[in-house]
C-alpha cells in the first residue's frame, strides 16, 4: 500500500478526507452560485430590494469575484503555507469564509454583496482550498490523479448537495437566513478539516530548511514563491498557462447560467437548481472515475482527452440547444450537455495539478501550482463577466436565443485550450536533447 500512496497510509486518508471536506464546503457553495444568480435576478425585478435594476452581468460579477479570488491568491496562501503551517492558514480562511456569508446576509446593497459574498468570500475560499490542493499530492505517487479526482469531486458532490439544499433554505426561511445556516455549516466542517491538514515529512523537512534559512520574520509573508526561470521559460510552462487561461475563462459560465439558462426553455426554479445539481452529480463522478482512469492511461493523456470532449460537448449540445426551433428538441440538447460537460469539463481540474507534478517534478509543484492557479483566477475574472454581458446581445426571437453569444464564446475558448493541452502532451515527448521521445504514458 506504501509504494501506491507513497507515504504513511493513514496519514495520507486523513489528508484526503480533510482535504475532500474543505472542497466539498468551498467550492461547493461557490459552485451553487447559480441559485443565488436565479433569485437576485429575480429580485432585480422588484422594487425595493438590493437587485433592483441590476442586470444580470452585475449579479453575476459576484459569483466571479469569489471564483476568481479563490485562486488568484495562490502564490501567497503557498507562500503563508509555507511560512507558518498549512492548518493556520485553512483555519483563518475558514473564518473568513463563514463570516462573509453572514456578514452578506445583512446587505442592503449590490455593492455589499459584491465585497461579502464576492471578494470576502473568494478570499476564505482561496486560503483553505488553496492549501488542500497544494499540500494533498505531495503525499501520493502512483494514484495522484485518483486521490486528486476524489478530493476535487467535493466541487461537485458540494455543489449536488448545496444547490438543492440552499434552495430549500431560501424557499422556507429566505436567502438571508439561508446564508447565515450555510455559514454556519460551513463553520463547523472546515473548523475541523484544517486542523488536520499538514505537509508531507519529506517535504515538510524541506520547508523547513528553507524556513531556517530566512533572514527577516517578513521574508515568507509578503514574497511569493517564484516559478524557477528555467521552468518558467519552457514551451510546456507556456502551453500549460496557455491552456489553463481560456479554459478557466469560461469553465464557471455554464455552472453560474445553469439555473436562469433553464427558465428560457420553460423550467421553473426548482428545475433549474435540480440542474445544478445533476452537472455537479456528473462532476463529481468524472472526476473519480477519469482520476482513476488517468492513473493507467496517463494524466496528460487524459487532460487532452477529457479537454476536446467538453470542447465538442458544447458545440454539438449547448449552442444547437439555443437556436433549436423546437422546444422539446433544446430541453433534450441542454440535458446531454449538462451531464457531458459536467464530467468531462471538470475532470481538467482535477488533471490540471497532478499534471503539474509530472511536467516540471515534485520539486518546482507549489511554485508552479501557485502562479498557474492564480493566471485561472485572472482569466475567470475576465471571461466571466463577458460572458455575462453576451447575454444580452442576442435577445431577439426565443428566449434561449439570447444565450447564443455566451454558448459561442465558451465553444471558442475551449477549442483553443484542446490546442493547447495538445501542445503540452506534445511537449512532454520532447526530450532535454530537443527530440522526440516515445512517452505515451504521462
């Protein structure tokens, strides 16, 4: 069992279980955004609220502040991680995260909710989900990518989970005290998983040699772990930022639309979130069952794989869903589509770091995880809110027509990271003398 782990075993399924709880909580709600996104929508339409005369690119920028946010932090939380201890870290971020519900719960502003719910939010998410999926595959060898697939599965068994329940509490006591329950909740499971996130011994040994070696108790805290030039500089670093940039660009799109996409092909609220729920029951699912699978036919192979089918997904289902003249003919096109790219879209984030092990070695793994993840968090910051805008730009004849722009933009980007994914399996057959090597497996 040792030389599939790597390390001690009981060790190795705390860290998973800890780790799987903080992304189940997390991300979890973060996922089930698109229940918040259907009710301030239509709360935009009443007097009086928070949401009055807000369009739908605005609520959604509060969802994107907090997913972007959960990773554009990254080389800090490492770098924090690092410094101090992983279980500091997730614990203040915990914190941060319950109270940010709560403090939301009290808006009476869009702009409230954009500081709580949006940067506050993405902030706790970022130091807790950070430090798991940093610290977790350090402790794994042969089954990284299961390991990986089973923590990261807690974004959609969370978002399985939260969507139906968050809109259960929004149904019977209102989204204000809705979010206060789900703070709390959240409070009481993290508290209890950071505890028990810790670094690798080997690793550990290392951050601490390099700890030792500071000359200033603010050296650590406020630098940030820099990708080493050499890594840096390689056609693989480039691909891989390549790839990482348009696909996290609008991966969140249909995840935040899911619910309010679903009203303009006749689906009530409670559909919609049932939605929600089936992408991230098929999430879930794809990340395991790919994670598995990526440990036999290889990682890199299965990103490329995995990357062009959410790419074909969308152009094949969603966009034929949203001209469709018939209306039974786009409900059937928007269910196929929700369960492919539900399990294929969200196997890259599961994949994207075990394959940063296998590209640039264990050494150079939290540099290299930290800027990648925060470039994502940049690029969904951007293509996001676009998306968002799109919405609005084909508003004339069927109601589902009015999401052709964003349903286009999400078919491009994906296409070009398939591209660039393929540009990095091709990469890593090239060998320190410039030819081609055979390495099928990676």
């Amino acid at each position: 069992m040792s030389s599939i782990i790597g390390h001690n075993f009981p060790q190795a399924v705390i860290i998973t279980v800890a780790s799987f709880t903080i992304v189940f909580t997390c991300c979890g709600i973060n996922f089930a955004f698109g229940i918040f996104q259907a009710v301030f929508e239509t709360l935009s339409q009443q007097p009086d609220t928070p949401f009055t005369g807000a369009s739908p690119a605005l609520i959604d920028l509060i969802g994107t502040l907090s997913i972007s946010l959960m990773t554009i932090g990254a080389p800090f939380v490492v770098a924090w991680a690092k410094r101090f201890s992983p279980w500091l870290i997730s614990l203040i971020g915990t914190v941060i995260f319950s109270a940010s519900l709560i403090f939301a719960s009290f808006g009476k502003s869009l702009w409230h909710f954009e500081v709580t719910q949006g940067v506050l939010l993405g902030l706790g998410t970022c130091m807790s989900y950070m430090t798991a999926v940093t610290i977790a595959p350090t402790w794994y060898t042969k089954r990284r990518g299961l390991a990986l697939g089973i923590i990261t599965s807690g974004t959609g068994i969370g978002g399985l989970v939260w969507a139906p329940a968050l809109k259960a509490a929004i149904d019977s006591m209102g989204y204000r005290n809705a979010m206060r329950l789900a703070g709390g909740i959240a409070f009481g499971l993290n508290v209890a998983a950071s505890f028990a996130l810790d670094w690798e011994p080997e690793t550990k040994a290392r951050i601490q040699m390099e700890n030792n070696a500071r000359t200033s108790h603010m050296d650590g805290i406020l630098k940030v772990p820099i990708v080493d030039w050499r890594v840096a500089r390689t056609r693989r670093f480039a691909a891989q930022a390549l790839g990482a940039v348009f696909q996290s660009a609008v991966y969140y799109l249909p995840l935040f639309f899911f619910a309010t996409y679903a009203r303009t092909l006749g689906y009530s609220d409670t559909a919609g979130a049932n939605f929600i729920a089936l992408s991230n029951a098929c999430n879930a699912i794809g990340k395991i069952a790919i994670g598995y699978a990526a440990d036999h036919m290889g990682r890199l192979n299965a990103l490329v794989i995995t990357t062009i089918i959410s790419a074909i997904a969308t152009v094949c289902f969603w966009l034929p869903s949203t001209i469709a003249g018939d209306l039974e003919t786009s409900q059937g096109l928007f269910i196929t589509f929700t369960v492919l790219y539900g399990i294929f879209a969200s196997a890259y984030v599961a994949l994207f770091p075990a394959s940063l092990v296998e590209l640039f070695g264990i050494q150079n793994f939290a540099s290299v995880n930290g800027v990648l993840y925060m470039v994502r968090g940049m690029a969904s910051l951007v293509g996001t809110p676009v998306g968002g805008v799109l919405i609005r730009s084909h508003s004339t004849g069927s109601p589902a027509r009015s999401y052709e722009g964003m349903t286009l933009l999400t078919m491009a980007c994906l296409f070009v990271a398939s591209v660039a994914v393929i540009w990095v399996r091709v990469e890593a057959m090239v060998g320190p003398d410039g030819k081609l090597v055979r390495k099928w497996k990676m």
